[in-house]
C-alpha cells in the first residue's frame, strides 16, 4: 500500500535497495531463509509490478 501512495523508492525501508535499471528490491525477513520482494516500475502507466517475492537464494538480480 506505501508503493502505491508515495512511490517505489522506499528509503525509509531498512532493507530496501535500489538495483539496476528500474528494478527495486527488500529484504522481507532476515535469517535462513532469507526472504525478499523484487519490484519494477514503469513511469509512463505508473505502474509498479512485484515480479519476485520468495527466498533471497532464488531471487532474479
């Protein structure tokens, strides 16, 4: 819901990180597993799509 009000970049997330392109990702739960939600946006539809959320091993970056 915070994605959709004030945007994709989330500094104020503590494992928030910003990858290439306009790729975003968080660390949603530390520890074995660790667990993290890929995002990308688009700016011309405003449109953000998590195209990842499962163990940080797997994740797409």
């Amino acid at each position: 819901m915070e994605i959709r009000i004030t945007g994709p970049a989330r500094g104020n997330w503590q494992n928030y990180g910003k990858l290439t392109g306009n790729q975003h990702h968080c660390h949603l739960k530390k520890g074995m597993p660790t667990y993290v939600a890929v995002w990308s946006e688009e700016k011309e539809a405003i449109t953000v799509e998590v195209t990842y959320a499962d163990t940080h091993e797997k994740a797409p970056y």
